[in-house]
C-alpha cells in the first residue's frame, strides 16, 4: 500500500473529518523520482474545535508516528474546523520552497 494512502486512512478512522485532502509533495524537493518522503496534509474536522494550531498538529503527528519512522521526512499540515475553512474561503496554504538538497 502506499503511503499516502496509509496517512488518509490512519487520519479518517482517528479523527472525524468533514474534508481531508493528502497531497505527496516529494517531488518539489531533492529526492529520487516516485518518493514518498513529503506530504501536505488538509484536514477539516470540528474535533479541532477549542484546539490551538499546536495541539492540532502535534494530534496529526502523533496519528503518523509509524510513518515518520519508515520514511516520511516532512508533514505540511493545514488542520482547521469547518468554519474556520469556510471563513478562509476554502484555500488550500502554499507549501513551503525546499530550502535542502540541490533542487
């Protein structure tokens, strides 16, 4: 199975989600052709409801441990409620520029 069909899985039986999208974003950085080493995660649940970004993130992480310790290297994470996504118009944050490597 793929990763990032690993991640949405793992995200969808521990968090209730109205929307989650999982993009592997490896190929923008310095890593062989076909890796699954750099995700974006969007997650729109009201479990995040009351939740600082922190908590949010560190709750996402925590889901993907397994993940990170086989190979995921990094984890971009846009985790809001549902009107916090509405009242944002629906946009999905650019990634960060690859900052490593020589790409």
């Amino acid at each position: 199975m793929i990763i990032q069909t690993v991640i949405e899985e793992k995200l969808v039986k521990a968090i209730s989600t109205q929307g989650l999208e999982v993009l592997n974003e490896s190929y923008m950085h310095n890593v062989p052709d076909g890796s699954e080493t750099h995700f974006k995660v969007i997650i729109i649940s009201d479990d995040f409801d009351g939740m600082r970004i922190l908590q949010r993130h560190k709750l996402v992480n925590s889901i993907l441990i397994e993940e990170f310790k086989s190979g995921v290297h990094a984890l971009s994470i846009q985790a809001l409620t549902e009107e916090e996504w509405h009242s944002k118009g629906k946009k999905i944050m650019p990634s960060p520029k690859c900052l490593g490597g020589s790409k």
